[in-house]
C-alpha cells in the first residue's frame, strides 16, 4: 500500500535523523500510517549505504536565492 507524501523519487533530503544529506531512492512500506522510505547517503569515504527511515524524517533541501 502506498501512502501519498510531497518526497519524490531521486530528490535529495536532509534526513534529520542522521543529519546527512540522502537521496530519495523508493518508498518501500508504510508502517503505522508513516510512509517508509530507501534512502542513499554517502559516507566520508565515498562508500554509499542504503537505509530505510520514515517520510516525516526527511526535509527537503531549501534553494538559497540568487544573489544572498
């Protein structure tokens, strides 16, 4: 079952959680009425580790305005 949420497939997020920019890969289960999303972030060492947390505990990334 899939429940509708503003992340979308392949946006980048900061996941509060961790407090690391991840990228969103699928949503994978909904648990609880929460929408469960695979996300992607990369290690200081260049390695990529898949995890799965919740749609609540990704915030999109704000666009600084031009010329700020």
């Amino acid at each position: 079952m899939k429940v509708k949420s503003s992340i979308q497939r392949g946006a980048d997020y900061l996941c509060t959680k961790f407090g690391d920019v991840v990228t969103a890969i699928e949503q994978v289960a909904v648990v609880k009425g929460l929408a469960m999303w695979e996300v992607e972030r990369k290690t200081a060492s260049g390695i990529k580790k898949r995890l799965i947390v919740s749609a609540r505990s990704l915030l999109p990334l704000e666009v600084a305005p031009a010329g700020a």
